[in-house]
C-alpha cells in the first residue's frame, strides 16, 4: 500500500526507535470555508466559519492512501484516506510534533 502524504509537512512515525518518513507530495486537500464577522469579545474580532466540500483531495486510487490534516480526515468518509494521529501519544519537543506513533483509519 502507498502512502501519499497530503499536508504541507514531512509526517514521522516513530515505530518504537526506528522512523519512516513520508514527505510532502504537494498535494494539499483543504475544506472550503466562509468567515463571516461577528461582534467582538472584549474588543478580540471574532468570526463563525462555515466549512463546505473539501477540495483538491485525489480521487481513489487502488494501492494507495492519502495522509490527509485531522481537519479533511474528520470531513469525509473514504476508507482511503488517513491522518496523523496527532494527540497524547505523538513525540513532542517545546511543543511542536517531531513524530507520530499512529496513524488514524477510518
């Protein structure tokens, strides 16, 4: 099974010490979104967000799986596409991700 990453960033899985790497394929699935203004809070602009169809996302392919941002994963429903599981168990320094331990399937 090929594994197309499809976010802006090389995504680590650390499988207990030994890394596989999967770097940025260029394709960048997004959700279409609408930003409208809303009354401030405590004088912070605020904003509801409509979100809408994702776009860009490759059709099917048989032999491969699109790595996609938690944003598209939780948008759809394909049994092809997988995310990063980015959450408590995710390798971290100073905050930011280095790697992953899993990744999140349908």
């Amino acid at each position: 099974m090929e594994i197309i990453n499809c976010t802006p960033h090389t995504i680590v899985v650390d499988l207990n010490g030994n890394q596989v790497s999967f770097p940025a394929s260029g394709i960048l699935p997004r959700i279409e979104t609408t930003s409208t203004p809303r009354n401030p809070i405590e004088g912070i602009p605020t904003f509801s967000v409509k979100r809408g169809e994702i776009e860009d996302l490759p059709a099917p392919e048989e032999g491969k799986v699109f790595l996609v941002s938690a944003m598209v994963f939780a948008a759809t429903t394909r049994l092809d596409v997988i995310a990063p599981d980015t959450g408590p168990t995710a390798i971290r320094k100073n905050g930011r991700i280095l790697a992953v331990r899993n990744l999140l399937v349908p």
